[in-house]
C-alpha cells in the first residue's frame, strides 16, 4: 500500500474512535447483562480486528504513521 492511502486508512480508522465510544456507552444502556456481554464482546471483536489487521501491518511498513509512538 502506498504511503499516502495507509495514512488515510488510519485517519479514517481513528477518526472511529469517537463513535466506538459512544456505542460503548450505549451497549451500557442494555438491561439484560447477557446481551450486552455479548453485544459489547462483538464491538471489542470488531475494534481489534482493525487495529490488529489493519492498523499494526501499516505501522510495521511504515512506523512513522503510528500516532501513538
């Protein structure tokens, strides 16, 4: 992939952040606590496997575009 388009993977990805974060505080809204294990546990599934897949192969080609170093 090309430097410019994984830079705009990852501020597309942690433009996310916010949204991720409010389904968080959502799924806290859920009354039976067996959906909302599960519901949560699916969310989290979904965070990891950007950051995991698509996010940690782009910062190994290209360290420099990892925000967090």
């Amino acid at each position: 992939m090309e430097k410019s388009l994984a830079l705009r993977v990852i501020e597309n990805i942690r433009s996310m952040d916010g949204q991720f974060n409010a389904l968080y505080e959502l799924i806290e809204e859920i009354a039976d606590e067996a959906e909302k294990k599960r519901v949560r546990r699916h969310l989290a599934e979904v965070s990891g496997i950007l950051h995991a897949q698509v996010e940690i192969p782009i910062f190994r080609q290209y360290p420099d575009l990892n925000p967090d170093k």
